[in-house]
C-alpha cells in the first residue's frame, strides 16, 4: 500500500493538493501560504514519528530505514549481471 512507499503519504497528499489548489485556482494566496502549510504538515510528521518511535522502537528503527518519509530521492535500480 502506499505506506510502503511513504511513511506519511497522507501529510504528502495534503501538502500536494495545497499546491494543486493555489495553482489551478490561480490564486497567489493559496500558493504564498505553502510554505507555512509544508512547515507545519513536516512538523506533526516529526512529531509522530517520534511518538512511534518512543511506543515501538525496534519495529518503527526497522521501518524508517525501509522506508522514506515523504518520497526516496532515487530508488537504486537492481543491476542486471551479464553472463
């Protein structure tokens, strides 16, 4: 599901739709207020991981080297050996 490839792709989807809202609308206000909206989605993001990691350490230390918090940077692409 999604949380395999984002730990918080509901906190992405909304910081995305913000973004989409303020430029489909074609309204500079919605698009001067991403920044604080980023900001404070990143922060309940940070504010929960630290919670899962205080409740689940083992499983969450697991979970976040697998998986990216928004989005991978580049996902490494398994190289194929020639025989």
């Amino acid at each position: 599901g999604p949380y395999a490839a984002s730990r918080h792709p509901m906190y992405l989807a909304w910081a995305l739709l913000h973004a989409g809202v303020g430029l489909l609308s074609g309204s500079a206000w919605v698009v001067v207020t991403l920044p604080a909206a980023a900001g404070w989605v990143h922060a309940e993001a940070v504010s929960e991981e630290r919670s899962l990691a205080a409740r689940f350490p083992a499983e969450f230390a697991r979970y976040r080297a697998a998986v990216p918090r928004y989005v991978a940077a580049r996902r490494a692409v398994p190289r194929l050996v020639q025989c």
